[in-house]
C-alpha cells in the first residue's frame, strides 16, 4: 500500500511517500502502527482531528475499511480561495 504525506504531515514524517505492508483493517488501526515506528510518526499523528484522510483519492474517516485500498493520503484540512 502507498502512504502520502502532505504539508506539515510530510515535514514532520520527513517523506512524501512511502510503500508498506500492514496487517491493518482500518485507517486507525494503520495510523496505530505508524505511531509506533518512531517518534517522527507520534508526532505526526498526534492529534487526528488535525488531519483528513483520503483512500484512492476519495475522502474518508478513521473508522473506513481499508480492504483492497491501494493509496491512502494523510493532509491537513484544507481551505479554498
């Protein structure tokens, strides 16, 4: 599976992106496995209610399967203008 990093999430994580195998069966279970890596990841994952996440490009919740998810996406919430 392909993780993105986007704005301070990839600034604090140091990569743009990253392949990984997970046994994970949810988002959170998967950011639960990233925060146990090292604490760059702790960090970057410290507060999920500054972060949105999408599953191939379609945003989705913490809760959301990730069964045959090939690209999940971490960001910031985003504003338009």
């Amino acid at each position: 599976m392909d993780l993105l990093y986007f704005a301070w999430v990839r600034e604090r994580i140091g990569l743009p992106r990253e392949r990984i195998d997970t046994q994970a069966a949810t988002v959170a279970e998967l950011v639960d496995e990233l925060r146990a890596r090292e604490d760059r990841y702790a960090a970057a994952f410290a507060d999920l209610s500054a972060l949105r996440v999408a599953l191939d490009q379609d945003l989705a919740d913490f809760d959301a399967p990730l069964s045959g998810v090939r690209e999940v996406a971490f960001f910031p919430p985003m504003t338009g203008g």
